[in-house]
C-alpha cells in the first residue's frame, strides 16, 4: 500500500493517475473493490469513532489518498478537533505499515518512506 498525502488541490488524484491508476479505480469507499481509495479525511470526518477500525480494511488498498487536517488553526469546534486527531493517528498507523508514503506540495511528490512501485500499464 502506497500512502499519499498532501493539502487538498496538491495533486494527489494526478500523481496516483500517473502511476497508472483511472478514475473509475478510485472511491472515497473503504469497502469498494476500487483499488484507490481517496478522500480518507472524509470518511473519517462522518465517523472519528470508527477511525481505528478502517485500517485493515485500508492496508489492503493499492492507494490510500488522504489530504492533510493538522495544519493551520486549531478549530473550536470539539468535533473538530477530535475529526483532526483521528485523521492523524490513522495516518500515522498508515504509514507504519505502508510499503511507500508520499508527501504531494505543489504538484510535486516527495518520498517520504520506500519506493514506488512501477506505473501500472
């Protein structure tokens, strides 16, 4: 599993369709067959309590996309904040087991962990 992250508009989508991947294989859907899971903030935001029981079902994925919460101003909001903390700690179990994480800025990928893996054809 390839984790990539990055500020939303950072080019997350384009990266993962560069490696090979199409539109119709990504799903913000856990569950889906889609081989790319994208919008993983998302789906965490709708549910912060079921957050940790994602990641089985998410190391199984090729891609897991995920646009970086913990920047910028703390929200007031306890839900918010709580949306935020749940969003890391998964990322943070996700890039433990992932075999490549990848930091988008601008376009631009940067390796944080592993290799990628070959384009897809």
């Amino acid at each position: 599993m390839v984790l990539i992250l990055g500020g939303a508009g950072s080019g997350k989508r384009a990266f993962a369709q560069s490696l090979g991947y199409k539109e119709e294989e990504m799903s913000p859907d856990v569950f889906s067959d889609a081989p790319v899971m994208t919008d993983l903030e998302e789906t965490v935001r709708n549910d912060p309590a079921g957050a940790a029981a994602l990641l089985g079902p998410l190391c199984q994925k090729e891609l897991v996309l995920c646009r970086e919460v913990g920047s910028g101003v703390i929200p007031l909001a306890a839900e918010d904040r709580r949306f935020r903390e749940e969003t890391g700690r998964l990322c943070v179990q996700l890039a433990r087991r992932a075999d490549a994480v990848v930091r988008m800025t601008a376009g631009i990928p940067m390796i944080l962990k592993g290799e990628l893996p070959c384009a897809r054809s």
